[in-house]
C-alpha cells in the first residue's frame, strides 16, 4: 500500500470533518473521498470510522458490499465492459479481449502505465442496448470491438499529444 501524500490525508479530513455530524454519513464520506482521490484508501476508512463511531471493519464492508467503491487507485481512463449475461450472450466477451490486447490491463486491474484501467461488470442497467462498455463515463450500446479499439486509440492519441 503507498503512502498518502499530506494533500489527500487534508482531503480525508476535510470530507470527514464536513460530514460527520450528517445522518448517515459513512456511505456519503465514501463517495466523497472517492470523488476527490479516485479511490477509498484505508486510512480514509479509519478516519471515517473514528469519526462516526463505527468500526473500521464495518466501513471496509460497506466499501467492500458496494461495487462502485474501489481501494485501487485507477488509471486516467476508466473502461468499464459489462459481462451480464445479455451483454455477454451478445459478445462483451470481445470487447474485454480487445481492449486488454490494446491497453495492457488485466481485468479489473490499471495498465501499467497508469493510463487505463479495464473493469468487467455484471449489469449496466442498459441490457436492451447490449452488448454495452463505458468508457470515461460515456455509455456506448451495441458496442462492437471495432468501437472499443477506435475509443481506445483516441485516448491513445490524446495522452500522446498532451
């Protein structure tokens, strides 16, 4: 696990000390925290747990029960490829392979580069469009390979230029 810089532990306490008195404010420092860093480092999860009265162990769980929460920094660009059985009756299958081919990142892991990270997931909630990814947060239905590789190499193309 890397050290947090000074910059994220003032990020962690700002969130906490903003929300603590709030109903409920576990679930909302998370989102909070994620927001800002990315990711919900351990010590955001300890912070958290002082400040609410809840265990640490507890505040891992709900981060752990939620799949929009992640303890792993991601990458700059963010693939998601839904593997629900609609999408994957209808190909996502090929649209994961083809862009760990062009990335370099495992499943459910960051290339190592840094630049993309490749997430499988079960539902998108858009099966009638299936088979759908989502890529920087842009939903793409009926996605074919050929559309992920063409999304990936203008990534590609962008982090070059810049």
């Amino acid at each position: 696990m890397k050290e947090l810089s000074g910059e994220s532990l003032k990020t962690i306490d700002e969130v906490v000390a903003r929300h603590k008195d709030d109903k409920g404010p576990v679930i909302v420092m998370l989102h909070e925290v994620q927001d800002n860093l990315g990711y919900i480092p351990f010590e955001a999860m300890e912070k958290i747990g002082a400040a609410t009265g809840t265990s640490v162990a507890e505040v891992f769980g709900v981060v752990n029960f939620y799949a929009g929460f992640t303890t792993e920094p991601k990458g700059k660009h963010v693939i998601n490829v839904c593997l629900g059985t609609a999408c994957y009756v209808k190909g996502s299958q090929a649209l994961i392979d083809k862009a760990m081919e062009l990335t370099g990142a495992k499943i459910n892991k960051t290339s190592a580069d840094g630049i993309f990270s490749l997430d499988a997931t079960r539902c998108l909630g858009a099966c009638g469009l299936a088979p759908v990814c989502v890529v920087d947060g842009k939903v793409i239905g009926q996605c074919t390979a050929a559309r992920v590789e063409e999304e990936i190499k203008k990534i590609m193309h962008e982090e070059h230029m810049n």
